[in-house]
C-alpha cells in the first residue's frame, strides 16, 4: 500500500497509509514516456524490451520536486532534455534493472542522479533483445534509435521459404520510407569470382539472397539513421549452400539520401516468408 500522494485538503489517513509514507506510489510504462504533474513524488517504472526515453519538459514540476525513474526493461532507457534541461554528473542512459532521482531546481532545469548502473558507454550496448520472427512476410523494429547512439549495428540469423533476397527500410513513426533514395554499391564473391553492382534510387535496401532453409547470416552498420542527414549503410551477407561447405559473401556500401531522423527499421523477403532472430546494438560514444 502507497500513501496517497498528494495530499488533499482535510483528507484523513489510516494507520496503514501512514506506516507506507515511505513506499513510493508507482506507474509502469511499456513504451516511450513525457512526464507529467502526476509522476511527481511517484517511481515511473520502464518496462520495454526496445529503446524507450523519459522526456522532461518546463513548466510542469517546481522547484524541489522529485521523480523517481527506474528500468527494468531489456532496452536502454534515456532520460531525455525536452524544454526542460536536465543535468547530471553520469549517464542518462540507463540500463536493464538500472535507475535514479530526477530533481527539480527550478521549472525549467532538474538534475538526474543515478543510483543504479548506467548503460555502458563503451562498445555494442544492446538496444533491442535478441528477437525471434517465423514465417514472417515482414519484420518491424520501431523506437530502436535515438539520441543515445549515433552508429547502430543489426545482426540477423535467418532462413527463408525459398532462394530469395531480402531488403531493407528505415521507418519514422512506425511508418516505412519507400522514397526512392536508396543507392548501393554491391560485390558479390562466389567461388574464385568477384563481380560489382551499382544501383542508385532503390526503394529499400537490397540484402542479397537467403538460401531456402539453410542459415543466412547479415551484419548490417547504420550510421547516424536518428540524425536529420544521409544514413549510411555498410553490409555483410554470408549465404550458405546445404552442406555449409560453400558460402557465397555480399558486401554493399549504401546509402538513403533523405536529411530523416528514423527511428527504426522493415526487412522483408521479396517473396515466401522469413524465420529466425535479429538483435539491435547502438555503438558507445565514450570510452
């Protein structure tokens, strides 16, 4: 039982609510969160296997309020600065089973404590669990970018329902970007052979082929896909034959035109279905 909070005028409390004074009234959120004048004096709890935020704006909480946040979602939680400026001697990033008190010292500014272990700053920091997917015709990741990182990595084990290639598009809102602004340059190397392809004004990015049942393995770095500039693409496809004895190598350099801040991603087949797993890392910023 929590005290209730807050107080209201001639409101009279039990014995039980007064010995909770000190248990926190709480709130959990399985997606992005704006606080608002009801979390203050309350614990926000983040619970979301994807990258969430915890947005802070002015004008909402006076001077001395207090929230306290905590994560224990596999995605990496950031307490963001919207109108509001946040401050903090660590890390606003916080991750699984991590949290810490938000602070107000006025309206407009607040400083975060952390009281928990932050995201690692340093190296591939899981963004999204590893996900499984069967039989999909297509697979979405919304809310997997963000401020926190500007390079991400996509690593995906997979088969397929037939010999087929797969693609690839940012999304924005969980809508996804079909603009023809995808531009790639593609060296296949089979057996002693290489050869190039070039093509520019794609409507996604092409993957290259999955081989049937036997398991295809992507790594996929994006460079700066949440930031308003062109997204890089650099790409390695190993398709493997039904012994494993032969792989196949793709390796594309790309690129989407577009100054979009995406903030997730679509693979899809060109036809049959897709089955496996795909994990979303952000690259540390900071050593």
């Amino acid at each position: 039982m929590a005290t209730p909070f807050p107080f209201q005028s001639a409101a009279v409390l039990t014995s039980a609510q007064m010995n909770a004074i000190t248990t926190l009234p709480t709130s959990t959120k399985t997606a992005s969160h704006t606080l608002t004048i009801a979390d203050v004096g309350t614990r926000v709890i983040m619970n979301s296997a994807s990258a969430t935020t915890i947005t802070v704006n002015t004008s909402i909480f006076g001077a001395s309020d207090v929230v306290e946040i905590l994560n224990i979602g596999a995605g990496v939680c950031t307490v963001t600065a919207g109108t509001c400026t946040v401050g903090t001697s660590g890390s606003l990033a916080l991750a699984q089973n991590a949290g810490g008190t938000l602070t107000f010292i006025s309206t407009s500014a607040s400083v975060f404590r952390a009281n928990g272990v932050a995201a690692s700053g340093a190296g591939l920091v899981c963004v999204k669990a590893e996900t499984a997917f069967s039989a999909a015709a297509s697979i979405t990741a919304d809310n997997v970018f963000s401020s926190s990182y500007t390079n991400y990595r996509i690593m995906i084990r997979m088969t397929a329902g037939g010999n087929i290639n797969t693609f690839l598009r940012l999304r924005v809102g969980g809508v996804s970007s079909s603009a023809g602004n995808y531009n790639r340059q593609n060296l296949l190397a089979a057996s002693t052979t290489v050869s190039g392809v070039r093509a520019t004004a794609e409507t996604s990015f092409n993957l290259n082929g999955v081989n049937g049942a036997f398991f295809t393995t992507n790594v996929i770095d994006l460079f700066a896909p949440f930031l308003a500039e062109p997204t890089g693409l650099q790409f390695n496809n190993t398709v493997n034959d039904g012994a494993y004895t032969i792989p196949i190598i793709y390796i594309t350099n790309a690129n989407n035109t577009l100054s979009t801040s995406f903030d997730g991603f679509e693979f899809f087949p060109s036809s049959s279905t897709l089955t496996g797993t795909y994990t979303v890392y952000g690259y540390g910023k900071a050593v």
